[in-house]
C-alpha cells in the first residue's frame, strides 16, 4: 500500500493541481510504477494468483467495457 500511495502522490503533483515538494523532485513515474509491479508480482506468487490471466480477463472486460473513456482527458495524454 505505501508503493501505490508514492505513485498517487507523485500522480497528484505531475498530473492534479497539488504542487511538487522538494522531496518530490527526485521521484519518477516509472519507477513508482515498477516498485508496484514488483509487489504486485511477489504478493501474485505468495497467493497462488494466475497474474497473467487476471491481466488478459481484465483486460477484455476493459476493451469492451472502457473502450472510449480517457481518450479527451488533457491530464492522461502525456504532453504535460
């Protein structure tokens, strides 16, 4: 949980109308986003899950479901 909270506060500076602290600065997106990855493949292993079938089912009932849902939002398309 403290992994996805260092990635919501960095998301919140870079992409939300928080400001960056000087803590802050030295973070990057991709490697908050690794760390998440890390957990989530590790707590995956401990618990048995099938990660990679979870991704492909979600991933369907996303395609059909989200298909058209954040391609206007200014905030998500990487320019800023």
């Amino acid at each position: 949980m403290e992994e996805v909270g260092e990635l919501a506060r960095l998301m919140s500076r870079a992409f939300g109308d928080q400001s960056f602290k000087p803590s802050d600065r030295k973070s990057s997106l991709s490697d908050e986003m690794a760390d998440i990855l890390f957990v989530l493949v590790c707590l995956a292993n401990q618990t048995g899950v099938d990660l990679t079938k979870a991704v492909e089912e979600n991933l369907r009932k996303k395609t059909s479901r989200d298909a058209d849902r954040h391609k206007n939002n200014p905030k998500l398309s990487g320019s800023q």
